[in-house]
C-alpha cells in the first residue's frame, strides 16, 4: 500500500487537526461549534473509510459471490450524522440565548 492508496487517512488528520484548532483557539461558541462539527466529520470519513471493502458486493444475497462489504459502519455513520446535526441545531440555540442574555 502506498500513500497514494491512503490519502483518506491524510485528509482525516488534516480535517482533526483542524477542528481541534478551531475549538482550542476560538472564544467564540459559534465557532467552537463549527470545530466540533469539523472534527466530527473526520471522525465519521475515517469509520467510513475503515468500513471500506475493496472490490466487494453489496450485501444482498447472490449465488456464486464471497465478498460483501459490512454495512454496519456505513448504518452507524449515518446515525451518527443525524445525532450529529442535532446536536450541533441545539448548540446553537444554546449560543444564541447565551448571546441575548449577555
């Protein structure tokens, strides 16, 4: 496997880093919201990522075919965006109420 093969995992850590740096270094919760969400998307690119099987067939039952990729990451990933964009809804409702009480 070269790097090429592994650009994923590159731009995961690039997207961490940079969510990490974005919560650390903003004093502004509206900001520190979008580094959690940026770091919650590069969590969600390496499970997915993780899940990936070369060359495989979807999960449904066919004759003759060996190789199906696992659908449980990709099942999980997307409940994890739903909660994800819940969160990140009552964040900001909380920011925007800490704002008026100010």
């Amino acid at each position: 496997m070269t790097f090429i093969d592994m650009y994923h995992y590159a731009a995961v850590a690039i997207l961490m880093t940079l969510g990490l740096y974005t919560i650390v270094s903003n004093k502004d919760l509206v900001k520190k919201l979008f580094g959690i969400s940026i770091f919650q998307t590069s969590a969600l690119l390496l499970y997915i990522s993780l899940g990936y099987v070369k060359n495989s067939y979807p999960p449904i039952l066919q004759q003759n075919v060996t190789n199906y990729s696992n659908p449980l990451p990709h099942v999980l990933m997307l409940t994890a965006i739903v909660v994800g964009i819940a969160t990140f809804a009552v964040g900001l409702s909380i920011a925007v109420k800490i704002k008026e009480c100010k």
